[in-house]
C-alpha cells in the first residue's frame, strides 16, 4: 500500500495496479525504509479488484495526491511517502480503540482470502492472483 502511486489507480476498470513494495534495509542491516521498484515475487505484481464502492473515496485519495504533486499515492502532510510501519500502528491504535485483536496487514490479507475461499463466491485461482501468492496454503 504504502509503494502505490496515484497512477496505480485505474478508476475506470477499478483496479489497483501492485508493482512495487517497500523494503526494510540495506546490505549492512541498518533499518532504511524505500520502494524497490519490483515486487518481491512474480505473484506480487497483480490488479488488485476495488468494490464499486470505494470509487469515490480512491478518486478523492488520488486526486489528492496529484494536485499536491506527490509521488506516492498515501503521504504524510509534507508530501513524504507515508512507511509501511505508520500504516500498522495506525491500525493497531484502531484494532486497540475498538477492542478488537491486532493482525498486522499482511495477515489481514490471508484472512480476507480464507473468507473468500470459504464462501465459495470466487475460485481459488481468483483470491490467489488477487493476494500475491501462489499457494493456498
């Protein structure tokens, strides 16, 4: 999320095009965030499907970041691209405020594919190019 750009957004077929990933470090282990320009995998680089109902609020996130000239589609107000980390405490704040168990984004993604799988309305091909993975397991 945080290595998407306004033009990985496609309104029009309402995909989000995933390319690219944040990465963690660097060859001598000191913790340096930046967007490597692939994903870590082949299975990585995938459309991503958006429900119809989020057109407005993506519209409105990536025009945003367009008039403010950003390269990246979430920022902090000063333009710098917003890191995979505030992005997880923002949402363990969430999780904490609503009293419900954290899970970090990645298994949020695993856990939105076993409800998917489990409700038999999309093939397992489908939930596996939509998550970046190659395996159900």
């Amino acid at each position: 999320m945080t290595a998407l750009g306004p033009d990985d957004i496609d309104l029009d077929r309402m995909v989000v095009q995933v390319h690219r990933t944040e990465t963690h470090g660097d060859e001598t282990g000191q913790q340096l965030f930046s967007v490597r320009a692939d994903a870590k995998t082949e299975a990585g680089v995938r459309n991503v499907s958006i429900a119809l109902s989020n057109r407005e609020r993506l519209k409105k996130i990536k025009t945003k970041a367009e008039t403010e000239g950003w390269e990246w589609l979430f920022c902090r107000d000063d333009g710098e691209r917003l890191q995979g980390r505030a992005v997880r405490k923002r949402l363990r704040k969430v999780c904490d405020e609503n009293r419900i168990p954290y899970k970090p984004p990645h298994k949020l993604r695993k856990t939105a594919a076993s409800i998917l799988l489990e409700s038999g309305k999309l093939d397992e091909r489908t939930i596996l190019t939509q998550i970046g993975h190659t395996d159900i397991s």
